[in-house]
C-alpha cells in the first residue's frame, strides 16, 4: 500500500465510533506532537478495558485511536502492550499482523516515516493510562 490515507483512516476521522470524554473512567493519559499539532487525550475505564479520546489533528491519529480503541476492548493490560508493540513494528516495517485486523490499515505509513508518531501518539496516551490504573 502506497497511500497512507486509506478510506477506512478517512472513515475513521470523519465518523469516529469512540471519540468523546466518557462520563467515568479510572485513568487518562494524554500526549502531544508539536511538530505537527496533534495532540490526544485518552481514558480507560479498566471494566472490559473499555478506551475513548478526546484529539485534535490530523486524520492519521484521530483514525489511529478510535482504531486502537476498537483493537483493545476486553482486553488485558498485558494483551495492550503486546498489541502496542505489535503496531509499532506494523507502522515501522509494514508488515501487517492479521491479530492488528483493521490497524493494518496504517501499515502503508512505513514508507513516511513522519507520519509514524502521529499513528503511535495515542498509543503512548494509552500507555501512560495503563500505568495509572
């Protein structure tokens, strides 16, 4: 894939299925990429490991945590950061992982490296969520 900017990213950006600051959460992590002017806030409700997000940018990132949030629900902590870890070598190499299922859409962003830290930005707000649950 040599776009980057797949209909399910654009899909995602435009109709987001899990954007908005839920009413409870037990943790937020937020992080910020000033180079480009994303920044992402995320809460994890730690009952089903169930995420949303609050950002602003561009249509990489929005469509990378409203996937990511998809990706993780019921999920444990452990089975998170391997998925984390997973992406990242998806969006690094892109080699798509069938376990990623629909983050493979971001696996065209290997070959533009400055659009990787847009991907993995909400992860890292996820992350540091985890680690304040």
């Amino acid at each position: 894939m040599s776009n980057p900017y797949q209909a399910l990213i654009v899909e995602r950006h435009k109709h987001p299925l899990h954007a908005g600051r839920p009413t409870q959460f037990d943790a937020q992590g937020q992080g910020a990429n000033p180079i480009c002017g994303d920044a992402v806030r995320v809460y994890v409700s730690r009952a089903g490991m169930d995420v949303h997000y609050e950002a602003e940018g561009c249509a990489i990132m929005n469509a990378s945590a409203d996937l990511m949030a998809d990706a993780v629900e019921g999920k444990t902590p452990e089975q998170v950061e391997r998925l984390h870890r997973d992406f990242e070598k998806l969006v690094t190499t892109g080699e798509e992982n069938h376990e990623l299922g629909e983050l493979n859409a971001l696996a065209g962003l290997a070959g533009y490296s400055s659009r990787i830290r847009c991907a993995t930005l909400p992860w890292s707000a996820l992350a540091e969520a985890l680690h304040h649950v």
